[in-house]
C-alpha cells in the first residue's frame, strides 16, 4: 500500500492517521483517544472516524458503544510506505546513486 505524502483524509494529514492506526494496535479505542493522539477537537476527529469507517479501516466495537477497532485494512494502513515505488528504470541502478547527499 502507498500513501502520497501530502494526501488527507478527512481533511487531516494521512501520515498523522497513518501514525494514529499504529498507536491502535489490537486494542478499541473511541474518540478521545484519537484526539489525544492527532492533538486535535472532537469534530475534526468525527470526520476522520467517519471517514475511516467508510473506507474500511475501523468497525465498530460491538461490545462497547461509541469504540472502534481496526480492521484487516486499517492493519494495513500503518505498514503503508510514503516513498514512491523505485521504477523499471533504476530498479538494477545501484542504491548509492539513487541518494542524493
């Protein structure tokens, strides 16, 4: 999976959702956790909530009301990369030639 550094979701930056989904883990969490985490209000974390779940990363803890859980997608999301794939073209390029200093 790939994330364009500078895409949002709901508005906020994908890399600080991506940093969110790892805090998740295995555990539920509901919204004041991802405010706490995203240093943002209540509403901003809603759209992102919604957002989510409408993508597929989080369901709803049928346990407990108002908590949220990752899904098989949302583990996903904290492993995906932001650096562009390497191309055909310089995938036989050694790596030192490839950064730049």
């Amino acid at each position: 999976m790939y994330i364009e550094p500078k895409s949002e979701i709901a508005g906020y930056p994908a890399l600080a959702v991506r940093k969110v989904m790892k805090h998740i883990g295995i555990r539920s969490v509901n919204a004041d956790f991802f405010a706490y985490y995203l240093k943002t209000s209540k509403d901003v974390v809603r759209r992102v909530i919604i957002k989510l779940v409408k993508d597929g990363c989080l369901e709803k803890d049928s346990e407990r009301k108002q908590y949220y859980r990752s899904t098989i997608e949302g583990n996903a999301l904290p492993m995906a990369s932001a650096t562009k794939p390497i191309s055909r073209k310089t995938k036989h390029v050694p790596p030192r030639k490839l950064l730049k200093y």
